[in-house]
C-alpha cells in the first residue's frame, strides 16, 4: 500500500479489540455484581432491567472473562513464541515519556521513538501486572465455589479486597488510556491503525523515526 506502513497483523487487531471489548464487559458487569445497578436506579433504564438481576450479571460477568482470559493467554504465548518483545519497557523510558507526555501540551519538543512510544512500553507493563492480579484472583473467586475446595473466610475476604481494588485500578487505566488516545491528535493515528492496521509512512518517518530507521535498513538489506 502505497505510502502506508504495516504496524498490526490482522491477529494483533483481534487480540486487541477481544480484550478491550470483554474488558469494557468486565468493568460493566464487576460493578453490577457489587451490586450497584439497581442500588442506584441503572436498572430501571429500558434495556438495562437485566443488570439488576445478580445471576444474569454474573453470568455475563463469566462469560466475559473467558474470552478475557483467552485474549491474554494467546497474546502471551504467540508472542513469546515469536520473540516479539517491542513492548518491553527499556532503559530511560520513564524520562522519555516526561518528554513525550509534555511534548503533547506544547511543552518541549517529543524525543524520535521506536515502533512503540515509550509511555505505551510503561503502560504495556502496568496494566499487564493488574490483569494478572485481576485474573489470578478471578479464578480464586470461581473455583472457591466448587465443593471440594474450601478457602477460609480471611482468604476469601482479601482475595475479593484485592480483585475489587485490581478491577477498579484496571477501569481507571482503561479510561485513562483511551482519553488519551482521543483527546491528543497526535494519537489519532495509532487508534486508526488499531482499526486497518496501517499507518501514514509521513507519520512514522515523523514520530517513530527509530521504527521507521529500522524498516528501511531491514529493506535495504533484503535488496543486496
């Protein structure tokens, strides 16, 4: 495609929709199991008279974090497997993201980056510790249900403290994330790219310069 750079695989787009979709479910229905929904008259909205029934939300709540659980093991593995570590963070990234960060209110200008900007690299590891937490501690809360597994009441009290507070750490990120996405132009198109897959080749040479370094060495080499 002329002009345009490859930044995501069809299979990197699935991952990160399936994740994103089920996560935004996840917060949704989590909030409804506390409960909060008919507490505070959300039920009573037309369409919404499903969540103040607390099997219906669980249910939902479950089914959700299957395809969560998938999303997150898959993208483990297949790029583990592939070698594909891009989104580790590297040394100097914090300073680099103060830079990126002021760089977007006008302050300073924004240092040349790889393929991934560095407060993505510091992003990609924060919200991946809370999703292991929120993941452990969900299948703690659902195999305390089986008879055979019996969990003490201070056991099951601090792991649903702790799924609680991971959950809610999780939705703050999330927003954070995406208000930062669309309130900066800047980032527009990357949420493109995370919709076709491609980039404006002027907008890497431009912000990624690093990447789009990379690239053209890669394609020269395979012109020898």
């Amino acid at each position: 495609m002329a002009g345009k750079i490859k930044r995501h695989s069809i299979i990197e787009i699935l991952e990160h929709w399936i994740l994103a979709i089920s996560g935004i479910i996840l917060i949704f229905t989590g909030l409804g199991c506390l409960p909060l929904f008919k507490r505070y008259y959300i039920a009573e909205i037309p369409g919404l008279a499903w969540t103040g029934d607390f099997n219906t939300v669980t249910t939902v709540h479950y089914i959700a974090s299957i395809f969560f659980v998938m999303a997150v093991s898959f993208h483990i593995f297949y790029h583990g497997i592939r070698g594909e570590f891009g989104l580790l963070p590297k040394r100097g990234d914090f300073g680099q993201s103060i830079k990126v960060l002021s760089a977007m209110f006008g302050i300073g200008e924004e240092p040349p980056s790889d393929k991934y900007l560095p407060e993505q690299r510091l992003a990609y590891v924060g919200m991946g510790i809370v999703i292991v937490v929120i993941t452990l501690t969900g299948i703690i809360k659902v195999l305390k249900n089986l008879e055979w597994i019996v969990l003490s009441p201070n056991v099951e009290s601090i792991n649903t403290v702790i799924h609680t507070l991971s959950g809610f750490v999780f939705m703050i990120a999330f927003v954070i994330h995406v208000g930062i996405v669309i309130c900066f132009k800047s980032n527009w198109p990357l949420l493109k790219s995370m919709f076709t897959g491609w980039i404006d080749e002027d907008y890497v040479k431009q912000r990624h310069s690093l990447w789009y370094k990379k690239i053209k060495n890669e394609i020269s080499e395979m012109e020898k």
